[in-house]
C-alpha cells in the first residue's frame, strides 16, 4: 500500500508504549475491496484534508495484519478515533476465520 492509510490497531497500549510497536490492521478505500470476504467495510471514508467526506467506502483489511514502530515513522491517532463496537466485533470476527484466537 502506498501513502499514508488509516490503520487500526489491535494491540493494547500499554504494549505500544511499552515497544513502540503497534499491530493491527491497514485500512483503504480501494473499490475491488467490495468482493474481498476478508475485507470488513466500515463505513464511507473521511479525507484528510480538511475533513472532506468521501463517496469510497472504508474497508479494514482483516488478511493483512500488520506490526510496525510507530515513533520511527512518526504514526498519529487518526483524528477520528476509535471504531464503533459493531463494527470492531465485526473486524475481530472476520480476523479470527484466518487466525484461531477464541
């Protein structure tokens, strides 16, 4: 994935802090997503300039987690926080097809 992407983070903060490291899942509005069964949409997409919404709908991307240190690139909480329950049970629900967690 190019650019900069939403990402949703998984791990608890006391471990980000702790080693820098976040894992989790990317985020993107990339259309062909729509057909993908490991991809959970979460609603349309909010750009990053001035807060424009956007007609593309949001997708996590459950197939893809991912770890990375966010202070060596600098990482920020998205400006529109955290997920609604719903839809994180979903994303939780859809990540363990793939990896067995309960």
């Amino acid at each position: 994935m190019r650019d900069v992407h939403p990402f949703l983070v998984l791990s608890l903060r006391i471990f980000n802090h702790k080693t820098s490291l976040v894992i989790g899942l990317p985020m993107t509005t990339t259309a062909y997503n729509a057909d993908n069964p490991f991809a959970v949409a979460v609603g349309p997409a909010k750009g990053h300039k001035a807060g424009q919404v956007s007609a593309a709908l949001s997708y996590v991307l459950c197939h893809q987690p991912k770890s990375f240190d966010w202070r060596l690139r600098g990482a920020k909480p998205h400006p529109l926080g955290k997920l609604p329950d719903v839809q994180f049970r979903s994303v939780c629900e859809c990540l363990n097809q793939i990896v067995r967690l309960a």
